[in-house]
C-alpha cells in the first residue's frame, strides 16, 4: 500500500541508524515518497550518506546548520531546484549543551538557554517559513517532541522548556499554514536509545520506569514511530493539524 506514492519530503536530524528521524524516514520511504537529508556538521555527512544513499545514489543531501538562515535558504533552494515542490517535512532536531541537562533547571544560564530554544524550537518555524512557498499541493509538517515539555522530568531541564516551544509554536504554525492545506503536529515519543540519550546519565533506568508504568508495559519502537509518522504525513491524517500524538505506550495518561 503506497500511503506517500508520488510525495516529496525533506528529513533534518538524521545522525546514525538509530536516529528517530531515520526510523521515520525508512517508513516514509517505504510507502513511497521520494525525500531528501539534511545533516548537521561534517562529522555526521559520511553517516548521513551511507544511509540515505541506500534509497539511491541521486538522493538529495544537503549539509543543514539549522542556526544559519544562509543554510536553511540554501537547503529549500535546492529543493526547490531538484524537486519543484514539496509535501512533508520531518523536524527531528534537538540540543542543549550537556551540562543544561545534568545540574538544576534554576542554573540554567542564558546563553544555554537561548541555543537550546534556537536548535530544538525555533528551527521548526524557520523550516516552516521556507517550506511554505513550496508546498503548494499542501503538505505535512512533523516535528518530535517529548513529555518533559507538559510535566518535569528531572534532568530534561531546559530541553522540557524548548519541547513547551516547538510545541506551542506547531499550533501557531498550524493556524498560519492550515490555509494553505499544511498540517503541522507534533509526535511525542515515549524514551528511544538513541545517539542524543546515550550518556544521559539515569536513561536505561529510565527505560526500565516507562515499562513499569507504562498501560502497555513495555517502550515504543522505531518502526511505530516511523508508523505514526507515516500516518501524520497521510490523507488519514487529513483533518489533523496542531497536535500533539503521544506514541509512549500509554505513558502520558497516567496520573501514579
Ligand atoms: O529530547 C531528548 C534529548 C535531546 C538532547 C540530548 C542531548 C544529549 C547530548 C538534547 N541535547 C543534548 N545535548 C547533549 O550534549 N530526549 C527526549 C531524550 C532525553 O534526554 C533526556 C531525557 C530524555 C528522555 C535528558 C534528561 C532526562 C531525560
């Protein structure tokens, strides 16, 4: 079942096999869209290419700093150039510096508090703005987010405050854009093992609480993520916009 034939995507935040985004962009792939990468930095392209080189070797890669507008207006013009338009747009991006995620939310400094929101929130409503003109068949937007943007998860510090953002800022995008037939939501998963939380100190303890607590006693998967992500990029999803999907095994509804 071809959900995505004949659709055209865009993946930011692919940084090895394991990445959400990669997972995400497999199921795309597989239900037929056509997508290009971005990477961030040149100590990821090599990783990048050998994994988005295996749906072609004409696969569009792009390096992407999502800080640097010069890169974002390089990156949608050559889209534009390669492909024309655009239907979905996977934002898959996230970072505070290391010591922001450890100590107390109160020490946070400002400058650490000011790249987090840049990467993790920001970004999504400059992708967003730089997109739209290309979206003229309409299109789906989808960006990760996680629980500790609603309730504290001890450690997720600042990175809780910038999910509140990208968050917030998917339902103001969703309000703009949805004129134009784009769909912006949000997939909020449940903890993953993935590059941005191995050396979270405390996260295989984590993983071993969402099991416990969890209705469905166990962690999501990638490929469910991939799934939900397939499914926001689809016409099933045609009437949701501005949501946050909870894909954590029932995690969020619980209350002890
Ligand atoms: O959004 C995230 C993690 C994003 C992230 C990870 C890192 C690690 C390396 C952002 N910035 C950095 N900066 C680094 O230097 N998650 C949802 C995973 C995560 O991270 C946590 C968690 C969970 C869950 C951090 C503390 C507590 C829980």
């Amino acid at each position: 079942m071809s959900l995505l034939a004949g659709k055209l995507g865009i993946v930011f935040g692919v940084a090895n096999k394991r990445s959400i985004a990669w997972a995400i962009a497999q199921a795309w792939h597989k239900a037929g869209a056509r997508l290009a990468f971005t990477y961030q930095g040149e100590r990821l392209k090599d990783n990048v290419e050998e994994l988005a080189g295996t749906f072609g070797a004409d696969t569009l890669i792009l390096p992407c700093d999502v800080t640097k507008d010069e890169d974002i207006a390089t990156v949608f013009n050559t889209v534009g150039e390669k492909f024309g338009k655009l239907h979905l747009l996977l934002h898959s991006v996230a970072f505070a510096p290391k010591d922001a995620l450890e100590g107390r939310f109160v020490n946070t400094s400002r400058e650490a508090f000011r790249l987090s929101h840049d990467v993790s929130a920001y970004s999504l409503v400059a992708l967003a703005r730089a997109a739209e003109p290309l979206m003229t068949e309409g299109g789906s937007i989808v960006a990760m987010s996680y629980y500790g943007a609603e309730k504290v998860v001890p450690h997720y510090n600042v990175m809780g405050v910038a999910k509140a953002a990208l968050e917030a800022s998917t339902r103001y995008l969703a309000y703009d854009l949805g004129p134009k037939k784009i769909r912006v939501n949000c997939i909020s998963a449940g903890p993953v093992n993935t590059l941005a939380a191995r050396g979270i100190s405390g996260f295989s303890e984590m993983l071993k609480h969402y099991e416990a607590h969890a209705p469905l006693k166990r962690n999501v998967i990638p490929e469910e993520l991939g799934a939900t992500g397939t499914f926001l990029a689809s016409e099933g999803a045609a009437a949701i916009t501005g949501q946050v999907l909870y894909v954590d095994c029932g995690y969020q509804i619980m209350g002890m």
